[in-house]
C-alpha cells in the first residue's frame, strides 16, 4: 500500500514588520516569521524532488510538448462576513494576481495564473472571517484549479499564509493567504502570494527546512557556500543549485537597511561549515528577508516546472477549468500624461472576473501583466514605464487565458518638456528654464542667435535649466530643448541680451587729472562726459575704446562728476543711456609728511618726506632751525624727492631742532609747510650689551641702535667686582656696518666675577652715558648635553657641547655597564666647532651595552665635574629614515646615515617581480638609481655592511612609483630681441639627465623646425625673423624608445620696436604691439595714453612718445630706464 503523504506549508508573517532604519546592523531573523506545521525532513524533500522529477520526464517521453505558456487556474474564495461585508475587494484580488503572474515568467516562458469562473467564491461566515482557525473547507474547492484562500485574519497572531506541497489530493492544490490586519496590495502581489504559489509547485525555502525547535523555518542551514567540487546544494539547503546558501537564523548573520532596503552585511561573522562567509539572495521570493525588489533563479523556474508536471500527472484533481467565453475588450487606447501612460478600453462583457493589463516590447511576443482591475473598469495608467521605450499594451479578462485578447495599442514614452521661459538675463548671460521631466532625467538644449542656420547643442543637461554665458550683447536668440533620448523639441523661446548701461567702477583724482575706469567690455565704444559740479554743461569726449581714460587739465580742489554712455556692438547709433553720474574731488597741493630718518648723530640729523601721491614737477621746499631761534634756514634744492633721504649737517649737539617742509607743486600754487618735526643731534648711546666668558677669558659685546657716526670711539672700563678702581680701555674702533662691537679680555684669573661698563665717545670730546653690561664669572666649566650618534658595531661618536678656551682638554671615561673599573683616555685634545666637540670612540665589542662621562681639563690641576651621557648598546644597527624622490627614469633614494664606519647594501626590483637589482657597498647614504622604466611602481631595502662581514637585516620594504612621460608644462618666454629669444619650460618628472626637444613655426605655417637633445630646461633660439609671431612647443626624450607628447603651443613675437596699439594701463599685454608687456631691452614707443598701476614696476630700455599722448603714473608706480 502506497503511503501518503501530505506536505502543508504555514507560512508566518509578523505583518507589522517594519525595516529598523535607525539600526547600523541587526540579526537576520525577523521578529515572529515562522512556519506552524511539521518540517519536512530532509529524505521527504528530497523524494518530493525526486517525484517531480519522474513526472517531468515522463511528460517529456510521452511527447506532451512544454508549453511557452502554461496557463493555471486559480479558484479565489473570499471570507466574508455572513452578512456578505467585508472581505478581500476584487479590484485588490485582480491586482496582486497581475503583480504575482509578472514574477511566473522568465524570457517569455513559464506559468501564468487566470481565475477559474465568472466570479469569486464568497464564504460568508462571521466565525471563519474573524479569526480562520483551519475550518473545512472541502465544500468551496474546486476539483479543477488550485485553490486560494483570502483569509481576512488569522486566530494565530502573526500568520501570514501557508500553502501546500504537490501531492495527489485535493488538499495540495489549497493556499490560504492574508488580506487583513494591515496586509497591503504591495506586499501580497509582490512577495506572499508568490511566495506561497512557489511551495505549491514544490519550491522549499532558501534556508531549507532543518527541524530546528520543531516549527517550520526555525531551523539553520546545513548546505554548504561553495559550488562546484565539494557542493553539497544538491542534496542540502532548498535542494536548488543557483540559489547561495542561506544563513538565516544562524547567530552571527546580519543585514543592514541602506536607503531602508534590506543587504546581507558583508561583516557578518556566520560561517558554514567549511569556515566560508555567506553571500545569500536577500532578494529571492523564497528567502524570510522582506526586500525591496523580488526575484527567482533559473533554478527555481525549472523546480516550479517540475512541480507542474508532477500536478499534471495527479488523479485527484486536474489543472484544466476552462477560461470564461468572455468578449474580448475594444477600441483600446493608450495616451501618454506626463511621463505615465494612460489606458482606456471598452468593456464588452458582462461575466469578467476583472481584468489584467498586460505589457510588452514586442508586438507579437513577450507579454507581461503590469496591473489588474476589477469589472467595468475601462481604464489603467501605467506609472512605471520606462521612458523612452516603445511599448504595445492589450487587455486580458483575468478568468481568460488567449481567447479574449484584446487588439494591441503601440505608444512610445517620450514625453514633451513644458514651461520655457528664460531669466536672469544680462549682457552676457541667460538662463534657460523648463518643467522637469522627473528624477534621472537629462536633457538637450539647442540655441542660436535668430536668422543663424546652426545650433550650438549643449547635451545631457542634468538639472531642469542651464545657465548661458558669454553671449554677445545686443542680440536675440532662440532655443529649444528635449529629453535626452526624446523625440521632439519643445521651442523655440525667444530672448534677446540687453545692451546694458556702463557701470562706473572707480575714479583715482590726482591734483590736476583723474584716472577713470569702468565696467562693460562688449561695448562698441564709449562717449565719457564730466563737468565741475553744479555746473550746467557737460564736457564730451568720443568713441573711446577702452574703459578707462585719464582726464587731464583739471583744477585743484575742485569737485567733479563724471557719466559714461556706451554703444553696443556692430552699431553705431544704438547706445546705452547715461551711467549714473559718480563724482571726484581733484586734491590739493599735498602737505608732506616729515620723517626722522633712523636716528641723529651728534652734529647732524637725516630727514625725508612723503605725499598721499606723485606727480609729475613737483619740487619741494625744506626749512629748519634750532627751537625758539627767529630765523628759518631755507633749503630749496631742486633735486629734492620724496622718500629720498637729506642730510642736515652743521648742527649743534645736544641742541633741539625743529624742521618742515612744503610742497610746491606750480609756480603760484604750494601746500604749506608741514607741522614741525623736532630732533636732538647728540652722541648715540650705547643700547645693548651682553658677556661671554670662559677660563681666563672674557667677550665683551655691545652696540647701537644704528651704525656710529664717522669718528665714533668706545671706553671700556672694568673691575673686579666689589673693588673700587676701573681699569679703562679707551679708543675702541667700533665695528662695520652696525655690526657688535667685540672686546676681549684675557690673562683674567679662574673662579672671578667682574662687573663692566661702556661708553661712546663721538667726533668733537662728545661724550654718551655709560652702559652697565651683566656681570661675568671665569670658570673652567663643564661639558653640557652629552650625547651620542653613528653608532656602529665597534664604533660609537660621542658628542657634548662646552664654553672653553682654545685648546682645551677633555677626559672621557667608559665601561661596560655593570663592569667596576672605568676605562679612561686623558688629556684630549679635541677640534672646537662653534663650541661643539665630538670623539670617536672604537674597538668596541657588538651587542654591548656601554656608559660613558666626559670632563673638561683646563689645567694641569683644575678640572671640571664630569658629566654622564647617554648609554648605548653597539649593533649593526638597520638603516632607518628610508626616502624617496622619483622622477620619471630615475629615482634618488637616501637614508640616515648609520656610521662613519659602516657601508651599505641596496636592493630594489619591480613591484610584482621576484628579482633584485643589488647596488653593494655603498659608502654614501643615498644613491641615484636610473634606467628604471616610466609609469611603474618600485619597491626597495638597504642594510648596513658592519666591520668584521657584520651585516643587518634588510629594512623594511618602501615603494615608490615613477612619473610617466610627462610633457614639459609652464612654459615662458625670456630675454627677447628682434630676432631671438629664450624658451623656458618646467618639467616635475625630469631631473639634470633628461633629454628635451623643441619644435617652432612661425603662426599659420605648416613646418616645424626642431632642435633636439636639449639638457636642459630652457634653449636660446636664435636668427628668427623681426615682427613674427610664432608658436612653439616641447616634449620628453624620456629614452631612446620613449617621448611625451608635445606640449600645448605657447607663442611669442619677435619685435623691433613695441608700441601700444589702444590706451590702457602698462600691464595689460593687450595694449602692446607685441601682446606682451615690455621687458628691460625694450624701445617702447607711446601712441596712446597709458596709465602705471599703484605699486607696479614697469622697464623699457626707453621711451618716445607720439604728440599729445602721455603715461600717468599712479600711487607708488615705478618706471625703470635703460637697466
């Protein structure tokens, strides 16, 4: 006797499972979704498989061909309430059977669900809708389609659904699905229904179904992460090969919610069995994982193939409720708003159950359902077409298979942009708007101005507007713009750039002229007026090219207001209005500022003077005189300038004067004299002091605030301290150029303290005040900060620091630590370098650890303390400090050096490469290494080569890479004349060993001229042409084999004489002939008016100028002359 066996699916779902979005990382068992009945164990899913199996086959011998399609009734049975209230609506229930039959499709082949009947079963019970607790329902199945249940709720809390495996009784083809308690059509049409359509064609979940505590889904898996050799996917986990191992409720396994959707996190710490990390299919419709998006394997399309089969070759019932005689739909309509597509229809029936929407690229084939109404509804959007796609839509009664169809309606999703209009426009820029088309969406605009043939296309603009810029002024142009793959233009929109007015920007008033500029530069010309202010008439001046002008003749003191017109581009009589009118006061005659120039000296004081601003024949008058005389002393020399220094000589020590000074800028017109500047000529006093002594000797340091006057002396006096009489040292000369002044002392006794003092004796017996220096103490002082470097394994150097005569002595002592008896070298005599001293220590034993102290001797019998230094173990001590520098062939590598003893080893090779290139015996700390390949990464270790064939390891590895073959950028021009000049470039990835070439044309031309096997950054060309302009550019020689790419072009002029081509300011290379600034060698000839700008430095060889024109020198502006 056959034994049967009934495999039921519960399936639990906690419906108020929400994705905990505040969490980084949570466990990967939701909070109740489990299974309620018994597990299968493994040998019944195994033989249900194995069943399957058979019947496929089987089908497959018996020549029943696969369908593409297989069409599965389904029997829907709505719990209601006796009453007939309530329920699962039919719309919702046409809806997510659509949404479940988009996932039973796979290229066009598979299993597509319709509703067997004209109308659902109502099972209108109070009892079953409030709370189904499994009441027979062997009375509503139908013998000839699956069976699904819509359950309102469920007397167990948190059950979702449940379905039943394939087996040969009318209770297999059941499935009992959630529709209340918040269930939602998303989620059923999505994930649930699906779910439990799968376990009814024998899909096992992806975890498998291991006993666990005894309900389904409790269980962890046992199949194994790796595929292929050693798999165990066969015969273990859900029993499918394509769908990876499942980790859900091991411990250890987490997932994360990024943008709220569900990923298995990569730092999980569950391992199969083989210590492999899990990847699962967080999206599988088997999986507990509640995604975002859902899908099947391959895998598991056949399975459910199987399953079919299987449920095709069952007695008990059959698959086979014919599809309702239904009319097919007409007239069908497919219209596109905004981005969606709407779909109309007309209804033609009276017995559909609802209707499923069913799309496709293909007219012919492909079809698949995006949505589902219920009866007499006509019409549907489609919100998720792609855009830009063609599309062919019908319409199928959902209890139909093919016999109803309806005819196709064809659309393409290319939606038309809205809203033009542009804003903020100016002169030179324009904004172009629209409405947008949604998130994700580029776009293209076209523009040009109105009458041009062509479009200047700007392509995948990502934002709802662009900005234009640059436009010309005075100029209307249209536009249009579509979707990026749209079909059609939206447009032309017109809008023309304004001719905008000038904007006045600033005004620098001289005395007598004004420079003036302003802002605008598209403008055609301009037309600037001025006049006194409060005036009537305006002053004119035309078709100025520039925006900047210098007035010239103007009155002092005076104000003024000034306004410019422009007019606009290709046009002579449209113009601008008027600027608004700014104003400038011309300045007066300026009242200097005096200044003391650094200090007095006894019988004399130097001044000098300044202005708010230059100009041009301004001289200066100078007066001064001793306080309270009657009589000024007038110096009107010529020759006078500002911040020029003037020398007042013959005056009285120790006497206050006061002096002025005025400018005088015309003949009728001076600024008055300036407040009095005082002064005192006197003996400079001496301002610092400082000592310095040793054994027997003593440095004695003073100065000025400023470099003594001619004939200056010092008188030193000193003594020792406590005692009543001073020994003098008079006519001490003071040192150069402000330098300290130094005075030794020597033959002084040990252990004495002196006190010190100095004074200034100035031309004339005048004499400063005394200076006090600090006090000073002889001693025989000891050495300080002792310490040690280049330590080897049988040297050391010892190095300290001391404040001794010449020739002095040192003892060292040192001992292995822990030995009793020091040893001692006596009486060194030691090079004294700025008070630093060092001895090398050697004939040490390696890997000893040594103390030492050092003494100074300054005498026979008078020593200084000793003072202990650092300890230290000798090694062949690993080189440290390891750096790099690159370049394109080569590389500079250094390291600290170890020793004055030690050599050294380097290895280096290629990055990925086993072999060593060895440089031995190095007796320098850093090496150049060449021939290396461009572009490449290198790694490398040194070692010290130690006396007696000691060596220590290898440092650790350092990398570096090489530069490719760069071409030269930054480059310049220098050193022009009339047929040559100097080409210069930089090039970051070369060193003195790389090889240049250089190329130049004169502009327009076709050949080039090369000089080649250039050494070094810059090149002279000469014998060019005068009064050409040329181009020229560079490249690498990175090897024989290897060069860069040329440069980009930079170009230059040769010119005889550079003259301006338009006014302007110096330093705008626009203004010249030769479209650079002049250089030191340069004839300049000035044609138009030409202003300095403050603080600039300009230079030519020299200058003529064309009648009435001129060059303005603006505040702290320098011209340089024949240098």
């Amino acid at each position: 006797m056959q034994k049967r066996i009934r495999f039921a699916l519960r399936c639990l779902f906690f419906l108020a499972f929400l994705c905990p979005v505040v969490q980084a990382q949570i466990t990967t068992q939701p909070v109740v979704p489990f299974c309620g009945t018994e597990d299968l164990t493994l040998e019944q899913a195994q033989s249900l498989v194995k069943q399957a199996e058979i019947a496929r086959q089987k089908k497959l011998a018996s020549g029943a061909a696969f369908q593409s399609i297989t069409y599965v009734p389904i029997r829907p049975h709505i719990m209601r309430q006796s009453n007939g209230t309530g329920g699962f609506s039919i719309a919702s229930l046409n809806q997510v059977i659509a949404m479940t039959n988009s996932y039973y499709l796979l290229n066009g082949l598979g299993i597509q669900f319709y509703f067997a009947g004209s109308s659902p079963d109502y099972i209108d019970n109070d009892n079953m809708y409030t709370a189904y607790n499994g009441q027979s329902v062997d009375a509503n199945d139908a013998h000839n389609a699956l069976n699904q249940y819509y359950v309102n709720q469920f007397s167990t809390s948190g059950l979702g659904g449940y379905a039943y495996y394939p087996n040969n009784d009318i209770i297999s083809t059941r499935s009992f699905i959630l529709t209340g308690s918040g269930e939602y059509e998303d989620d059923l049409g999505n994930r649930l229904i699906p779910h439990e359509l799968g376990h009814n064609f024998n899909l096992i979940h992806t975890f498998g179904q291991n006993a666990g505590n005894g309900s389904l889904g409790s269980g962890i898996t046992t199949e194994l992460v790796t595929r292929g050799v050693g798999a165990n996917c066969a015969t273990d986990g859900d029993l499918i090969c394509d769908t990876p191992a499942d980790p859900y409720n091991m411990a250890g396994a987490y997932f994360t919610y990024p943008n709220g959707c569900p990923q298995y996190d990569p730092n999980s710490t569950a391992r199969d069995a083989n210590g492999m990390p899990f990847a699962p299919s967080i999206t599988n419709i088997m999986s507990y994982y509640f995604p975002c998006t859902h899908d099947f394997t391959p895998g598991q399309y056949d399975r459910m193939q199987a399953g079919l089969a299987l449920r095709q070759s069952h007695t008990a019932y059959t698959l086979d409720a014919p599809p309702t005689n239904v009319p097919a739909p007409s007239n069908l309509a497919a219209n596109l708003s905004g981005t969606s597509v709407v779909l109309t229809w007309q209804d033609n029936a009276s017995n559909e159950m609802g209707y499923f929407i069913e799309r496709s690229t293909s007219p012919s084939e492909g079809f698949v359902a995006v949505g589902g109404v219920a009866p007499d509804i006509t019409t549907f959007t489609d919100s998720k077409a792609v855009l830009y796609t063609q599309y062919y839509y019908r319409i199928r009664p959902s209890n139909t298979t093919t016999g109803s169809l309806s005819p196709n309606a064809a659309i393409r999703i290319s939606p038309v942009v809205t809203g033009l209009n542009t804003t903020n426009i100016s002169g030179s820029n324009a904004q172009l708007n629209w409405n947008s088309l949604g998130t994700g969406i580029t776009y293209t605009v076209q523009y040009r101005a109105v009458g041009s043939s062509n479009w200047s296309t700007i392509s995948n603009v990502p934002d709802n507007y662009t900005i234009l810029y640059s436009l010309p002024v005075n100029t209307t142009y249209e536009w249009q713009v579509k979707a990026t793959n749209g079909d059609t233009y939206s447009g032309p929109v017109n809008f023309t750039t304004p001719c905008p007015t000038p904007s006045l920007y600033t005004a620098y008033p001289s005395r007598v002229s004004a420079s003036l500029s302003w802002t605008y530069g598209y403008l055609e010309t301009y037309t600037l007026q001025w006049r006194v202010q409060n005036t009537p008439t305006w002053n004119s001046i035309s078709a100025i090219t520039s925006t900047y002008y210098s007035l010239t003749g103007l009155t002092a003191s005076t104000p003024y207001e000034w306004r410019v017109q422009g007019t606009c581009p290709g046009s002579t009589t449209i113009v601008t209005d008027y600027s608004s009118p700014k104003s400038f006061t011309t300045i007066a005659c300026p009242i200097p500022t005096l200044w003391l120039n650094n200090t007095t000296n006894s019988s004399s004081a130097s001044v000098f003077w300044s202005t708010d601003f230059s100009e041009t024949g301004r001289t200066f008058s100078l007066r001064y005189r001793a306080v309270g005389a009657p009589d000024w002393i007038v110096i009107s020399d010529p020759t006078m300038r500002e911040y020029t220094p003037y020398s007042l000589t013959g005056l009285t020590p120790n006497t206050t004067y006061e002096a002025q000074v005025e400018s005088i800028c015309s003949p009728t017109e001076h600024s008055g004299f300036s407040a009095s500047l005082n002064f005192t000529p006197t003996c400079q006093p001496i301002t610092y002091v400082y000592s310095s002594a040793k054994n027997s000797t003593a440095s004695l340091i003073w100065n000025t605030n400023y470099p003594a006057e001619p004939g200056t002396t010092f008188e030193l006096q000193y003594r020792l301290l406590g005692s009543t009489d001073w020994t003098t040292v008079s006519n001490i000369t003071p040192a150069q150029n402000g330098s300290n002044t130094v005075y030794s002392l020597t033959g002084l006794p040990n252990n004495t303290t002196y006190e010190w003092r100095v004074r200034a004796f100035c031309p004339g017996n005048i004499q400063s005040t005394y200076k006090s220096g600090p006090n000073f103490t002889t001693g025989c002082f000891a050495p300080i900060s002792p310490y040690w470097g280049f330590l080897s394994t049988t040297s050391v150097i010892l190095l300290w620091n001391a404040f001794v005569e010449p020739n002095t002595h040192f003892d060292i002592q040192y001992r292995i630590v822990g030995a009793a008896d020091w040893i001692t070298l006596s009486n060194l005599s030691l090079q004294d370098v700025s008070t630093s001293f060092s001895y090398s220590l050697t004939g040490l034993t390696n890997n000893t650890t040594y103390e030492w102290q050092v003494r100074t001797v300054c005498s026979a019998t008078d020593n200084s303390y000793f003072v202990t230094g650092q300890s230290f173990t000798t090694s062949c001590r690993i080189p440290d400090g390891l750096g790099s520098n690159p370049k394109a062939t080569t590389a500079y590598l250094n390291w600290t050096q170890v020793s004055n003893d030690v050599h050294y080893d380097l290895r280096y090779r290629r990055i990925g490469t086993t072999d060593w290139i060895t440089i031995d015996n190095l007796t320098t700390s850093n090496v150049t290494i060449t021939g290396l390949l461009t572009n490449a990464g290198y790694e490398w270790q040194v070692r010290s080569r130690c006396t007696d064939g000691i060596f220590s390891d290898f440092s650790g590895l350092r990398s570096f890479g090489t530069y490719p073959c760069y071409a030269p950028g930054s480059l310049y021009t220098a050193e022009p004349t009339s047929t040559s000049i100097k080409l210069s470039w930089y090039n970051y990835s070369g060193d003195a060993s790389t090889m240049y070439e250089v190329r130049y044309r004169v502009v327009g031309t076709t050949d080039w001229t090369v000089v080649g096997s250039i050494n070094s950054t810059s090149v002279a060309i000469a014998n060019l042409t005068s009064d050409v302009q040329y181009e020229w550019q560079v490249r690498t020689l990175c090897s024989a084999t290897e060069t860069s790419t040329f440069s980009y072009s930079s170009y230059f002029q040769t010119c005889s004489v550079i003259y301006t081509i338009k006014a302007g300011y110096w330093s705008d290379s626009s203004i010249w002939s030769c479209n650079r600034v002049p250089y030191s060698a340069d004839v300049v000839q000035i044609k138009h008016n030409v202003i300095i700008p403050g603080n600039y430095n300009a230079s030519a060889l020299r200058i003529s100028y064309d009648p009435g024109q001129q060059l303005t020198f603006s505040l702290y502006a320098n011209l340089k002359l024949g240098q």
